[in-house]
C-alpha cells in the first residue's frame, strides 16, 4: 500500500479504530469490503485497522477473522461505551503506534472509496487541524458547513479524523458521555482550543441508520447524555428539560449532573438553541 508513513517510521500513520457490540454478520462484511475500497484507490493512504469490541464474549471475533486473517481484534471484557473504547485505541495509536491520525470510524457505515484519502487529504491542508468528519450521503446531516472551509460547529462521530495535535492538546472523548453528545463536546473543546473542526465534503459515507427501528432505549440514551452536556456547559434550562423528557421516556432514576461553569471560551463556542441539533440547520 502506498501513504505517509507513521512519525517512528514504525508502519502507516493513519489508524482506523472500529467499536464492536454484538454486530450483525452482514454489517461487518459490508464494511469491510468498504475499507478494501478505500485500500485500493490511487493515491490512497496506508492505514491499520483496529477492533475494539465491547460485546459481552468474544463471539465477534471469529467473524472478524473471517474478514481479516490477520484481523488486530482487542475484546474490551465489557462495554466501555463508545468514547471510552476509542480513546484506549486513541491513546495507542498517538503512542507506541506512531499514528498522526486516528479515524473513528462506526460498524454500520459503509464508507466510500475515495473517503479515507480525502479525511486525510482535507486534515493535512491545515496545521490547526483537529477533526475533519466524512460527510454523510446520500442523506445528509442538516448541520451547517462552510461552503469553501468546511468550517463547522460540531462534528458527528459516524467517521471522524482526530488528529495527534488535538489529543496532545484537549485530550480524547469525555469518558462520562457513555454514548451520544461525546463527539459534540470533544467538538467544542477543540474549537475552544483554537484548532479547526471541519468536514471533508469528497470524503463520503452512507450511515445505515434510516433503516433502524425507534428505540426507546436509544432515545433515553440520548437524553442522558445531552443532560450531562448541558450541565457540563452550564445551561441549567436545557439540562433540566433533557432530564424530564428522560424520564417522560421511562427512563431509571440516576444522580443528576452538577450544573458547572465553564470558561468563557468554552461557555461561548457552546449553543443549546438548537435542541438536539445543537446547530442552526441548513435548510
């Protein structure tokens, strides 16, 4: 494969970190077959794919060796949840890896050829580059994106680039955040920091979540977590509303986050006036 090498010389510098729990056999081939896309296209980079899988037992990891013979397959033991997960995989990618980026990138997405190349094409275009996020097709996030810059308030964490610089400066996902509003607030901080957030409009991938039943445990998830974010960010309202839609939604009784106060910087970058968009949307 051709590509950058990593800073040590050690093997590629872009690491690709996958986060298992109890996937579908169908959703791991096609993302698979996907990354083999993304290995094959001219001028793509090297890269290495890591396995992190949260399932309760290691059942996963037979169907990854069936994809990958040589599959890197770490089994967590329990779930850590989705920032936790990536942040061990961060942490050695940005260490002993020798990686300059690390790409988070979800089972159920299928990413297209060219998306890996342009991530990293778009994050070597700026030294304050501290995440670049693929674009989600065919049906698109309605948060906004500069037209030229890809400059944008958040990124999702569907397939998002974090660079080595952002990790040494703001650190990786807040381990609080089990699941949802993580990549939102790793946003923030960045941007708080002065690196740039951006979205890599070539760099395409169609997440398969359309197709996904409501769930009322997801959207108590959501909820959860957005109160925490609120409460991190010091918008009592915002928290307090997430907290009774929770438990309009069922959800079990837990310690209710402090309100903090957060710096200026970061009080400033953050927007509750949007509900769960946490952006004006673009249309």
């Amino acid at each position: 494969m051709s590509g950058p090498a990593s800073a040590n010389g050690g093997g590629p510098g872009i690491w690709l970190g996958i986060v298992l729990y109890r996937n579908p056999e169908r959703e791991l081939e096609r993302l698979w077959e996907s990354l083999r896309w993304n290995r094959e296209v001219p001028g793509a980079p090297a890269f290495r794919v890591v396995w992190m899988d949260n399932s309760p037992d290691d059942t996963l990891r037979a169907r990854v060796a069936r994809l990958d013979a040589k599959a890197d397959y770490r089994h967590a033991g329990r779930n850590l949840g989705f920032g936790a997960a990536h942040n061990r995989l961060m942490t050695e990618a940005f260490g002993s890896g020798g990686a300059r980026y690390y790409v988070c990138v979800n089972p159920d997405g299928l990413l297209h050829p060219d998306c890996v190349r342009e991530l990293a094409r778009v994050a070597d275009q700026r030294a304050d580059t501290g995440l670049v996020e693929a674009r989600l097709f065919p049906d698109e996030h309605p948060k906004p994106y500069h037209p030229a810059t890809g400059e944008t308030p958040w990124c999702s964490g569907c397939v998002l680039l974090v660079t080595k610089k952002l990790h040494a400066t703001v650190g990786g996902f807040d381990e609080r955040f089990f699941m949802y509003c993580e990549d939102v607030d790793l946003s923030w901080r960045a941007r708080a920091s002065g690196l740039s957030i951006r979205v890599a409009p070539s760099a395409l991938v169609h997440h398969y979540t359309v197709t996904r039943e409501e769930s009322p445990v997801r959207e108590r998830m959501v909820r959860r977590s957005a109160a925490l974010l609120g409460a991190k960010y010091g918008d009592a309202a915002f928290t307090n509303a997430r907290l009774r839609e929770y438990a309009q939604l069922g959800g079990e009784p837990f310690q209710t986050p402090d309100i903090l106060k957060p710096g200026r910087r970061l009080a400033g970058i953050a927007d509750f006036r949007h509900h769960l968009e946490f952006a004006r949307r673009r249309w």
